[in-house]
C-alpha cells in the first residue's frame, strides 16, 4: 500500500510537471504571438505615416506652387502697371524737356 502511494505521488508530481512544461511552452508560444503581432503593428502603423507624410508633402508642395504662382503673377501686374506709369511720366517728361528746348 505504501508503494502504491508513493507511485501514485510520482505519478501526481510527473503529471503535474508535464503540465507545468506544456503551459510553460503555451506560454512562450503567446508570447512569441503577441510580440510578433505587435512588431506587425508598427510596422503598419509605420508605413501608414510615412504615407501620411508624403500625402501631406505633396499637398504643402502643391500649395507653395500655388501660392508662387499667384505671387508671380501679382508681382508680374505690379510691374506692369508700374511700367505703365513709368512710360507715361516718361512721354511726360519728354514733352516738358521738347517745350523747353523750343522756348528756350
């Protein structure tokens, strides 16, 4: 009886050691899952903002492409009506310089 006892015992304490190996590996196993899963994660979300980033790029390009354009034709007005005056004052200019020669 004795005997039995003490090979039951083992036996409990094998059974129970195998146990603790098989949750042991389980456990690793998740771990590993979890990890990789979360490697993934990141690399998505990595990805989804540089996307994002060259998404963006391209638009504050586009408007600073807009915005020099409307610059330059602003500019481009500026100067012509600028020119305008010039010309203008200049036929001035010249016709006062002619009257004076001629009443001179």
């Amino acid at each position: 009886m004795l005997a039995d006892s003490i090979k039951y015992i083992l036996a409990a304490e094998y059974e129970a050691n195998q146990v603790k190996l098989i949750v042991l590996n389980k456990s690793k196993d998740s771990i590993e899952q979890a990890s990789k899963e979360g490697e993934e994660s990141v690399a998505a979300s990595l990805a989804r903002a540089e996307a994002e980033i060259e998404q963006l790029r391209k638009t504050s390009d586009s408007k600073a492409m807009e915005a020099a354009a409307e610059l330059a034709s602003s500019t481009a007005n500026r100067l012509a009506t600028m020119r305008a005056r010039a010309d203008k004052r200049l036929d001035t200019v010249a016709q006062r310089i002619f009257e004076r020669i001629i009443n001179v």
